[in-house]
C-alpha cells in the first residue's frame, strides 16, 4: 500500500532547490520555511499531490517581507487615512533608501564632530514658511499639541472654544488629549458662537496658552460666530493655531483651508500641522512659531520621546525641497485632463470587451481636510462586481461604489499608473471567465 507520507519531499530538500533561493533572500528562510510546511501538511491531508509541495508552497508566499503593498487609490480621496493618507514623492522615497544605511543624521562630515539632529529639516520649514521664527518636528500633529500642553500649560489652562473641541478618527478627541497632558481646558462659548469677549472673560494667572483648533471634518454653517487668530493674539497670552491638514501657504483651489503663513502673519505665536496630508510628506507633526516657544518645546523632557527618526527626517526633507508631491500635482490637475485620461481608459478597455464608460466624478481632500470641498473628477464606471475583484489583486485597486457600479477616480491615480489600473481590470475580466 502506498503511504502518501513517504513521497511528501522533506523540508530541507526543498528548501535548498534552486527556484527558493531568492524566495529566502527576499522573505528570510524561517518565512519560507513555514510555507513549505503548510504545503507538506496539505499533502499530509490529502489537499494535493506530494509532488506539488514546491509548487504550492512558492505560490503561498507573499510578494514581500511586510503584510504592506503599494494600492493604486482610485477612491478619490485624496489624503485616504486608510490608506496611509499622502503618497510621497519619488525624491522622497530616494531619500529613505539612501537614509536606511548609516546616514549623518547627527554627525558632521566636514570636521568629523557631532551634529544638531534635524537641522536641515527645520531649514527647509524655515525657508517654506519664512513667517516663522523658529521649527521643530515631532512624530505626528497629536504629538505636536501634547508636547505643546505639557510644555505651556501643565498644571494649567488652556482656552478653547466649544465649537473646537474636536474629535477625530476612531473615536480620538482632541480635549482627552490636551487633559493628559495635565493641563485643564476652559470651554469658552457655545457649539455655534464664540466671541472675544467669551476669551478675555476665560483669561487669568493660569493661562497657559490659547488654542485655536480647525475643525478639519466637519463644518458649522447658520448662525455662528467664531475669533479669528488677529483678534486672539491682542489679548495676551500665547495663541496656538492647529490647522491640521499641514498646508504651509495659502492653495487656490482651497480658499477657505487655513495655512501655516497666514496664521503665523496674523500673530499666532506657534502652529500645529500634520506633515502627511496636504503637505504631502511623511506622517510627521509639525511646530512653527516663535523662537521662544520652540526652544521650550524643544528643551522639554518629552521631546525626546516624541521625536521622529531618521527615515522621517530624510523623507521630509526631499519633501520640502524637492519636486511637488503627488498630493500638490493632483490638485493642480484640470478636470479636463482627468477627463480625457477617463475617456482614453475607458475606450481601451471597451475595445477588449470591459462593460466601460466615462463619467464625471466628485473628489475629495479628505484625511481631515477642506471638510465640504468638492473637486471635479473623472472616473471609469464598471460593472460593481469589479470593485471586490480589483481589491483582490495585485496590486490592489481600490475604488468605490456608487448607483450600482464600481468607480475609479482618477483624481488620485498618478498618470504613469494608468496602463497599470487597465491591465489590473483586464486581469479581473481574464480571471472572470468573461469573454
């Protein structure tokens, strides 16, 4: 009687066969290894054939060492927090290969002496907000604003209008952020008005700090009041302006979305942001402000724990001085041109059978920015049964579905991406069956 067992090849017979050696190189042998067992176990139960172990068990494993793939994002949202908000640019993502060896991050070549960590980071946001005196980078805008509460305010108040009180993605709010950090807040005003005279009554000898927070999800329209940051900066003490999204100077096409530069001309004495959304950088919190302020963030005992890594400052920095980031470009994009690549696509995937149009689509910012802004768009309407399919493969285009079909914005899809997203959709039809 044939015992099944003793035709399942052994592990180390397999390991060594030619067809797994880049497999190990590029997933690591223990990663491999356990894809041949599984494979051998299925053999063992019957599953498939022993002779189909390597064959199966290459076929089982991932495309790389992290559970992390690049997504083609044709949601049209362009700042997708799900999806790990902005896409960095080229130069950016050179400057994290280069910034993964040994790198002078605190080190000065010229004369072989230890360096100031950062430097040209804090040069580079210096030169693109010349508003600012002083800047310091942190590992997100959360981080930011503790750093900023624990640095001003500990043991103190912080005044805030009720209408700011803000809270964010999975279930995060920004008052239980700013209280951990010891300090109390002062609720000033109602959801809807808030006056000045709501913040000078609020103001005592435990003031730290007044803050000043865009409600960057949400809008409040009717009848409302609110400060601006000119008015606050009269009264006294120290006004901090959260803008969120990390838009360093006025945008025209999102007028109404407030930016590090105006802010800071305004009087604001320091500035909160993100360094991925509409900067399009790296995940990064960033502080703008007076040198004062920023030296006591900078000196404060938590700065050190708060602080980003090399990887980080790399990417920021080829950010700032490098060539626009996808984020900057799509929202330079006409309608037009989104338009005419939709009708290329389309057009190209109707000629190989794809149930395919053009249609007009409305984007978004998103990633808590420019709440309420529509941007025209273009999208390629499919059958909504594409939309599953397309996440399933490789790589994974996600897009949205709308009035019974599956839609791909091309608003945040790169141009050179183009002939990938239609080859993904002829994989989808070819694996369908469809003819």
């Amino acid at each position: 009687m044939d015992d099944v067992r003793r035709r399942i090849p052994r592990t180390d017979a397999v390991l060594a066969m030619p067809e797994f050696a880049d497999a190990i190189a590029r997933l690591g042998k223990d990663g491999v290894k356990a894809a041949v067992v599984a494979a051998q176990q299925r053999a063992r139960q019957g599953e498939i054939d022993p002779a189909g172990v390597p064959e199966t068990a290459l076929a089982a494993l991932p495309i790389g060492a992290t559970s992390l793939c690049r997504v083609l994002n044709a949601t049209g949202v362009l700042v997708h927090t799900n999806l790990g908000r902005a896409p960095l640019s080229e130069a950016a993502c050179e400057a994290i290969t280069a910034a993964s060896y040994y790198t002078p991050v605190e080190f000065d070549l010229a004369d072989g002496s230890r360096a100031k960590r950062g430097l040209p980071v804090t040069e580079a946001l210096l030169a693109a907000v010349p508003e600012a005196e002083a800047a310091h980078v942190v590992n997100n805008n959360a981080a930011a604003l503790l750093l900023t509460a624990q640095a001003l305010a500990q043991g103190g108040e912080i005044v805030l209008s009720r209408g700011e009180m803000v809270e964010i993605g999975d279930g995060f709010r920004i008052p239980d952020l700013l209280t951990s950090a010891g300090a109390r807040l002062r609720e000033v005003g109602t959801t809807n008005r808030t006056t000045l005279a709501d913040y000078a009554d609020a103001i005592g000898p435990d003031t730290g700090f007044l803050l000043k927070i865009h409600p960057s999800n949400f809008r409040i329209s009717g009848f409302t009041a609110e400060v601006d940051v000119a008015e606050l900066a009269r009264l006294g003490p120290p006004v901090v302006v959260d803008i969120g999204s990390g838009l360093l100077s006025r945008h025209p096409r999102l007028p109404d979305e407030p930016d590090a530069a105006s802010a800071l001309r305004a009087g604001a004495d320091l500035v909160t942001a993100s360094g991925d959304k509409l900067l399009g950088g790296p995940q990064a919190g960033l502080l703008l402000g007076t040198t004062e302020i920023i030296d006591r963030l900078r000196r404060y005992p938590a700065a050190r724990a708060l602080r980003v890594d090399k990887l980080t400052l790399a990417a920021l920095e080829a950010t700032l001085r490098g060539p626009r980031p996808p984020v900057t470009a799509a929202l330079a994009t006409a309608q037009e041109q989104l338009a005419a690549r939709a009708r290329r696509l389309a057009g190209q995937l109707t000629e190989a059978g794809v149930d395919a149009d053009a249609v007009p689509s409305t984007a978004a910012v998103g990633g808590g920015g420019a709440p309420g802004v529509e941007l025209a768009s273009a999208a390629v309407s499919l059958p909504v049964w594409f939309a599953a399919a397309l996440r399933a493969g490789h790589p994974p285009v996600v897009g949205h579905v709308d009035d019974g079909r599956c839609l791909l914005d091309l608003l945040a899809v790169d141009p050179a991406d183009d002939e990938a997203l239609e080859k993904a959709v002829l994989r989808v039809r070819e694996d369908a069956g469809c003819t």
